[in-house]
C-alpha cells in the first residue's frame, strides 16, 4: 500500500491492555503510544484512540468467527471462560450470554483474573535446567550469542512449542560441552544433551500448574454467581497454543468443553479490530465491567460518637463544629458491576476563600482491593490518582455564600460532580458543575 493512500486514510487504533495490569500501568501505557504519535494531526481527521482488554478482545474474535456462535447448545444465560495465557500474563475473564439476537450482547459474570505465569516462565525453568546437566562452570563460559542460539533453535521452536506431555525426547545442542561418558566404538563424545518426558514435565509442570489453578478458581466462581458450571473454556494466546497445556486443562475440567481458535496466538488482536469497528458504546457486546477494586473519596465528616473513631476527631475552624478527618466514601465497590453507558459518581464539596482558588481546585480518587474497603484511612487504602481542576473564575459569584465560625470572614462552597467511566483497560474522567460538563475546566489526572 503506498503511502498516498495511507495518508488518506482515517484510523482507528485499539490498544490491548492484560486484564490484571493496574491503573497506572494501563495509563503510562496510553501515554507511551499517544508519545509514540499515535494520536498525532492527520490530514484525514483525527485518529480514533481506544484501549480494551486482551481476554475481552479475544472472546470477540472467537464468537465473531464462528468458534461460539454455532454451538446449537449455547443459549441465553450461558457462560464461558476466556483463558489468554501470553507470554508474562495468563489472564481470565468469563462471560454470560444475555443476547443472541438482533445482535449478540455479553455481560461480564465474575471478577477478572491473572497472574504472571505465561511461556516466559518456562525459558526460566529451561534456562535454570541447562547447568544441571552439563555443569554451571560450562554454561557459564557459554557467551551470550551462543546461548541465545541453543534457546532460539533447540527450545523455542522445539520442545517448547512441540512438547505435549508424551515421553518424546528433545535434543539440546551445547557448544563445548564435552560429556564424562565416552563415545560409542571410539567416537567423539557428543554435545548434545537429551530431555526425556520427565525433564520436560518438570519444566513445564510448576508453570502449567498455576495456570490450571487461575481456571479452577475462574470456574468456581461462575458456578457460584450463575449457579450453573460455563459451558466451555476458550484457550487462547501464544502459550495457549502449547499442547500440553491443553490436555492437561481437557484432563482437569471434564465436562468442560476446552476450545483453542484457530491461530489463537493473533486472536487478540482479531478482536482489537472488531472492537475498533465499534462505532459507539451502544453498539458494543460487552456491555459492563465487574470492578476489581473498591473507588472513592476520602473526606472529613461530621462527628458522629460512637460511630467514628475518636482518633479522627477534631475542631473544624470554619463551621465550628467537630468533625472526623480521613474518613472514606467509596462510590464503586469490589464486585459491582458496572455498565458502560452509565458512569460512576462522585460528590465534591470544597470550601474556597477568595477567586482564585477555583484556579486550583483538586480532589483525590482513592482505591482498595479489599471485599470490604475500610471506612477510615488505614493501610488497606492507596490513593490512585490526584484531579486538578481548572474552573473558570466567572462562577465564584454564583456559589453560596457562608460565614466563618466566630469570625466575619466569609467563604463559599463549590459543589461539582467528577464522573467516571470504567471499564477493562479504560478510565474516563469528565467534571459536571451544576449538571454541565465543564469542558474549559481544563481537568489533569496525575497517577499514583
């Protein structure tokens, strides 16, 4: 394609996030790519910019290309699985079906979950095996070059992409390694090392393992919310397409049925695709987001005895009345679920002494990933992200108006709404005053 027509083109760019990587992470992530240019002026318009997660991408390709949509024994409030097992993450989201026609909607049924235990973790435990045989002091003379060769040609696209749990042999080439045992009739001894089934299994095992264990506990935990085990697993990613993971999750969820797509190393990114053809939030088939995290605001209440805690109490010098500092209101809980059409709410009430405060207005989004977040500031809370507001001046004199406790001083009182949209890999933040976006309110995030 020549660059005349790509230039005349409009692009829309979807970026795939792992389901267990936190805020942070997913934003510097949009921040890198949005550096990178990705967003830059184009002559065609600006570029459409969205991120999403894997599991959710690849549950959209697989249903899209027909992996799903033809199972004659799919029905209406049936589940499933989306195990992505990459190369760092194995991520697992699952999902119930709520529409088939007009067109198919899909709803979250259970919290995401991952954990770092993808292909990578196999090289370690390859790499960790090497000295065993043929001794540390001669692996480590092995300069990086070579080592990365015996890795490329001898595992990578050998016994860790062909090892399916039979007792097949695997040869491992090491220069310089000159075996104890003499060669047969007076040869030269071989290079060459052999991994049977039992050295392979006990690389593969411990990693294969934690994999099985993420899609136990994914599968419990749509039995318990549906009442119903999901009727299949989908295995995708380039770990997925191992053959011994597959049979060792066929051996372990019988009953279950295990479903590998077509290619699934590139169903990830099949499903971006479909998702970028999305051209709004109604025309999308996952419709909400089972929150990992608790989200809310920490603030100072009225004192209330026997209710707060008499370490958080204190004389509040402009309302002259007791307050409790520190304390928590969590707008979105652990397990909520959440729809992408409507956004999460927060109330803000901020005192301003003069004019040009309102240049500086900010408040603080709190997290916690506890099933029941606490209601004063402990360690089991950690502040997300910071919200600087910028508002424009001409409404200070709109705001009413209050008189300092025991003093003629006055202040007024800003009341204005942050609402937030969330959703797997995605946090929209938009400030409402008085039921209006306030757009010129000039709104910055800054990330924990």
């Amino acid at each position: 394609m020549s660059k005349i027509a790509v230039d005349n083109m409009t692009f829309k760019v979807v970026l795939t996030l792992p389901a267990n990587w936190d805020h942070p992470a997913q934003e510097l992530t949009r921040q890198a790519a949005e550096k990178a240019g990705i967003k830059k002026p184009r002559f065609r318009g600006p570029t459409t910019f969205k991120t999403m997660s894997e599991p959710e991408a690849a549950a959209l390709a697989a249903w899209k290309e027909a992996l799903m949509r033809w199972r004659p024994d799919l029905k209406l409030g049936d589940s499933f699985v989306v195990c992505d097992a990459g190369d760092g993450t194995v991520d697992l989201i699952s999902y119930t079906v709520k529409s088939l026609e007009p067109a198919l909607k899909l709803e979250m049924c259970v919290e995401a979950t991952g954990a770092l235990c993808g292909a990578v973790y196999l090289d370690e435990r390859f790499e960790s095996h090497i000295p065993t045989e043929v001794g540390s002091s001669t692996y480590d003379k092995l300069s990086e070059e070579v080592k990365a060769r015996v890795f490329e040609n001898d595992w990578e696209f050998s016994g860790k992409k062909k090892y399916n749990g039979q007792d097949t042999e695997f040869h491992v080439d090491i220069p310089g390694y000159k075996p104890k045992r003499p060669g047969f009739f007076g040869k030269k001894p071989s290079s060459t090392i052999i991994l049977k089934g039992g050295h392979m299994n006990a690389i593969f095992q411990p990693v294969v393992g934690q994999v099985i264990d993420l899609v136990r506990t994914q599968v419990q935990e749509v039995h318990e919310e549906t009442q119903n085990r999901p009727k299949a697993v989908l295995l995708v990613g380039g770990f997925g397409e191992n053959n011994y993971l597959l049979k060792q999750i066929q051996a372990t969820f019988k009953g279950i049925d295990i479903q590998r797509p077509t290619n699934s190393w590139s169903v990830i990114s099949r499903g971006a695709v479909i998702k970028g053809l999305s051209v709004s939030p109604e025309t999308e088939t996952v419709t909400n987001f089972i929150s990992k995290l608790s989200y809310g605001v920490k603030h100072n209440s009225y004192f209330r005895p026997y209710f707060h805690d008499e370490r958080d109490k204190y004389r509040c010098p402009l309302k002259g009345v007791d307050m409790a500092r520190d304390q928590f209101t969590w707008y979105l809980k652990r397990g909520t679920s959440v729809s992408k059409l409507d956004p999460v709410r927060y109330q803000w009430l901020v005192s301003l002494r003069s004019i040009h405060e309102l240049e500086k207005v900010h408040g603080e989004v709190w997290i916690s990933d506890q099933k029941t977040p606490p209601t004063r500031l402990d360690s089991n809370a950690k502040r997300l992200c910071k919200i600087n507001c910028n508002f424009d001046s001409g409404i200070f004199y709109d705001l009413e108006e209050k008189q300092v406790a025991d003093s003629m001083a006055k202040y007024r009182e800003l009341s204005y709404t942050l609402k937030m949209k969330v959703a797997a890999g995605e946090l929209e933040w938009i400030i409402y005053w008085q039921d209006q976006q306030k757009g010129a309110a000039q709104v910055n995030v800054e990330y924990e």
